[in-house]
C-alpha cells in the first residue's frame, strides 16, 4: 500500500497546487489525479464504461491510496489545506466531548 501511495504522490501534489477546489474535494482530487496518469481519459469521446475498466482493473490509483496522499501531503504542507480543514478539527473534537464515554468490557 504504501508502494502506491508513493507513486501517486508526486500528482496529488500538482493537484492540490494547481486546483485549490480539491483540497476539501476528495472525488474531485481523485478524477484529476487519475486524469493525470492517463492523459486519454481527457480525450473527447472517451467513453465511461472505458474509464470505468480502468477503475475496476487498477489501472488507476485507488480512492484510497489517494486519500492518504492528500492527507499526508496536507500534514507536511499546512498551505494545502482546504479551507473547511479548521472547521473540520473543531467539529471532530466537539463531537469527541459530546460522546458519552463507552465502557467496553
């Protein structure tokens, strides 16, 4: 796993620079990153189930691995951030302190 996150972090890189809209959009970061390994897909008249064999035969980076390139490049580099990332913080630890505690065991 890490092998591919890797691979693709050089991309999500250029991405999260250039389009500042998918640092809080990961199904956004996830199109362009994937049409950045295949130029092709950008090709008018490229047909969906194409795109879709490539998703299904991990031709392309997966929804995951891509995530976690955009959640630790966003960790080394504060300036990529999207701009719900301190909202985002401040909810998760609301949430935290509103959570009855679970006793398991």
């Amino acid at each position: 796993m890490i092998e591919k996150i890797l691979r693709i972090t050089d991309i999500v890189l250029k991405v999260l620079e250039g389009v500042p809209e998918a640092r809080d959009n990961d199904e956004l970061l996830r199109f362009k990153v994937h049409a950045e390994q295949s130029k092709f897909i950008r090709a008018q008249g490229y047909m969906l189930d194409d795109y879709a064999r490539l998703c299904i035969n991990r031709k392309v980076a997966s929804h995951e691995s891509i995530r976690r390139a955009r959640q630790k490049l966003q960790e080394l580099h504060p300036e990529l951030r999207g701009d719900t990332s301190p909202g985002r913080k401040r909810l998760a630890e609301e949430m935290r302190q509103s959570m009855p505690s679970m006793n398991i065991g």
